[in-house]
C-alpha cells in the first residue's frame, strides 16, 4: 500500500490534500485512527488503499444490466481507466459524493476514463430517478438480483461498504479504493495517477 492519512491529510506520492472521513459508519475509525488504534478495517470507514502496479490482483471481470436496459461488461472497457462506484439512492453518502462523482466523470471522459456505478439495492425506476436528480450520466449496473458485481469485487468491497470508489487501470485491476465518500480531490488525484502509468 502507497498511501498513507497524516493528521487531517491524505498523501499519496509525496502528494498531501485535505481530507474528510465521512461515511455511513460514522467516525468511529478517524477517531480511532487520530487515537493510534490499530483496529482493523471497519466498513465504509472512510479508509483508502492506493496498491502498487506489482501490488495488484486480478482483472476483475463483471457484467450486468444496466438502469436504462443496457448490457454492460468489463469487457466494454479495455485498455481503459474505469471509475467504479457502489451506491443505492437512499444511502445519505451517496447522494453527498452523486455530484461530485458526475463532475469527475465530465471532467475525464476527454481523457478517456469511463464512470459505472453498481447500484446494490433499487430497481430501475429508483435508480433512473436518482439519476435524474443529481444529473448522473454514466450507466449503473442493477446488482440488486444475483449482486454478481460485488462479489466480482468481493476482496476490496465488503458487502456492507457502500459507497464505495474504486479506479481500475488498464489491465482492469484495482489501483485505488475509497471506502465511504469519495473525496473530490483525493479521486481526482488517483485518476490522475492511474491514467500516469
């Protein structure tokens, strides 16, 4: 892991921004964390993991259905930097980072990174009305029936760690990993970094 919290920062890569813990969990773990505790992973923490090219697993392969009907595959995105995010509408946090995720996916299409969500939880309806109040564009996967998705990325996301954020590289493996809000900036710099390789 290249990362590292220093006080109320993040830095990855001698690289430091302000950061927010904010999560469904609460702040249990930045409290924690501020205390010295070496408690182990709480879900939707507000924890980040930035792995090393050498570092990751896998490419993860997923498929799924889409809000507007649409099939949707890993496949769909190779040699592609791709933005993975875990949500459902009703979730506090993700309506929080909906916008922010949406300015970031605007922001790099150009450069050819592809936002998908992965919807654990609402039908299509709900989804697509979420969609259309925050302005979300990118598709999200329906993974409320088989949840094939999540356990595609089972050994980063627990089950209950929504939201989650991930960046895959090129190669479809995870580079990065929020685990709560995603942070504006700190996403943007992983992006960054990632599409640096």
């Amino acid at each position: 892991i290249a990362s590292c919290l220093v006080g109320s920062e993040m830095c990855i890569r001698d690289r430091c921004m302000p950061l927010a813990l904010t999560a469904c969990a609460g702040d249990d773990f930045a409290q924690n964390y501020a205390a010295g505790s070496d408690q182990g992973y709480v879900a939707g923490d507000g924890s980040m993991q930035v792995f090393a090219k050498d570092q990751r697993g896998e490419r993860v392969e997923f498929s799924g259905t889409t809000d507007a009907g649409d099939q949707l595959q890993s496949a769909d995105f190779e040699n592609e930097v791709v933005v993975v995010n875990f949500w459902y509408a009703s979730c506090p946090p993700c309506r929080a980072e909906a916008r922010d995720l949406q300015e970031l996916n605007e922001e790099y299409s150009a450069k050819g990174v592809n936002f998908v969500g992965v919807n654990v939880y609402d039908q299509a309806a709900t989804a697509r009305s979420f969609a259309e109040e925050f302005g979300v564009t990118y598709p999200s996967i329906l993974d409320v029936e088989d949840a094939s998705v999540r356990l595609a990325f089972s050994d980063n996301v627990p089950p209950q760690a929504i939201p989650s954020t991930l960046v895959l590289d090129r190669e479809g493996r995870v580079a990065t990993l929020i685990r709560g809000v995603a942070d504006r900036s700190v996403l943007s710099t992983m992006i960054d970094d990632v599409l640096a390789e």
